[in-house]
C-alpha cells in the first residue's frame, strides 16, 4: 500500500496511542477502502452508493470508441436538482474508481475530466442527489492499433 | 516545486466556465521503466474557490490522464472575481494557482 505523508504521521500517532489500522482509516477523510477495490460494485459499497436509482437525468458525454485510451475526455452533466456529487468509475480498470466531484455554493453539476481507460468498459456514473443515489452508463471502446473498432 | 497550472475562467452569463490544466504525472503504480515499477505518484484531491468560498472539489484517482485537465462552471460570479485552485498529491506535495474571472463575448 501506498502512504501519503498524512497517513504516515497519522500511522505514526495511532501506535503510540495504541489503535489498530482500521479506526485509523475512518479518520482519513479519503475513503482509500473505495480507491483500493477491484471492482465497481465493491467501490461503490465502499463509498455507500449501493442499490443507486437508473436515472435518464445524468448526461455522460464520451467517444463510442476511443482510439487512444491514456486520455478519454469524458464530460458529464447532471440534470438531477439538487445534484451534490458526481462519482465516476471505469468499471474494467484495475481500480474501477476515478473519482468524486463535490458541488458546493452554486457550482453547477457539470464537470469535463480525462481519464485513462485500459480496455472497452462501461464508465458508470453516480449522483448524490437529497441524499439519494443515481445512476447512469455508458459504453466506451477502446481499440488497440489504432484500426479496430 | 511542480509547474504552474493553466486557468481560464470566461463569463457566459452569470456562470464562469473554469478550464485547469495542471502538469502532473500521475504515475498509476503499474507502468515500468527499464524493469522497474514506476512508484504511484498521483493528484489525490482538487479544491476551487470563488474569491476564497470553496465551490468544487475533487477526490480522484490515479486513472486521471497525464497532466490532468478538468472543467466545472460556477454560477453566480462577475468579472474580475477570483479563481483558486489547489491540488494535493500523495507525496504530499501541493499548489495553488489563481486567476481572475474574464468577461465572455
């Protein structure tokens, strides 16, 4: 596992008082449980998102087919009110989950990042909405030559 | 000391359209290097202001591109209001960068 330097210093203070490595992760404010799972549905549990509604509200726009998968511009936009978060995970990459977006103070749910994709996934995207969950998918093709696809 | 990040805020209306650029790695701790794993080395959190209120922050992982370019719009902000963005990496290396808000055509 890899150590920041803040879990280090909190390593650090949690042996001398003593504490196990588990009560230690609910202090760290990145949910690393989430980041460390191989797959999506593990992630998701990780970060409570299970059991999320199919919404057609959430707008995922990516290339059907993406020729090159280091960089795979994906742009999503949620029209759910009350959208507080948008969570991405690539679901066939080693470590499924990208990342959590947070909206706060009149941001509007909307965010353009690029991602790598190591083969053809599914990008599935979750929305904190009121406190409740939703979810959309959509397919991205990686080809691998250049002339596939 | 990493380099700089690129920011542009435009104003189309009353939403700002903030594009960052930030130079990075963002080594995933799987590609090698003469035999050896390259250590992970990646962007882990993302804040951004509007003149010093928090409106957009970001958790992410290391399947982030190179050089990671993000886009998100704020409402409600004027020209020559001030943009602030910050990264942290798991080296615990970080930086901030500003801008001010630009009118749009």
């Amino acid at each position: 596992m890899h150590q920041t330097r803040r879990t280090v210093t909190l390593g650090l203070l949690a042996a001398l008082g003593g504490a196990l490595l588990s009560p230690l992760r609910a202090l760290a404010a990145r949910n690393q449980g989430a980041f460390e799972a191989k797959s999506a549905v593990d992630a998701m549990r990780a970060l409570g998102m299970s059991g999320a509604a199919e919404s057609k509200d959430i707008e995922i726009r990516a290339p059907d087919i993406a020729e090159n998968g280091a960089v795979v511009p994906i742009d999503i936009t949620s029209n759910i009110p009350g959208t507080t978060s948008i969570s991405v995970f690539i679901e066939k990459n080693p470590f499924p989950y990208t990342g959590t977006f947070d909206f706060t103070a009149g941001a509007v749910p909307f965010v353009h990042l690029r991602a790598k994709v190591g083969e053809s996934t599914p990008v599935r995207v979750v929305v904190a909405a009121g406190g409740k969950f939703y979810t959309t998918a959509k397919e991205v093709k990686v080809t691998i030559g250049g002339c596939g696809g | 000391m990493a380099d700089p990040m690129k920011i542009r805020a435009t104003l189309q209306g009353d939403v700002a359209d903030v594009r960052v650029l930030m130079a990075h790695p963002m080594e995933t701790g799987q590609r090698k290097q003469g035999g050896q794993v390259v250590p992970l080395h990646f962007i882990q959190s993302i804040t951004a202001t509007l003149n010093g209120k928090q409106v957009f922050s970001a958790d992410i992982s290391q399947a982030i591109s190179r050089n990671p370019v993000f886009a998100f719009k704020v409402k409600g902000a004027k020209a020559g209001d001030e943009i602030a963005v910050t990264w942290k990496d798991n080296k615990g290396e970080t930086r901030t960068d500003k801008t001010t808000v630009r009118g749009g055509s």
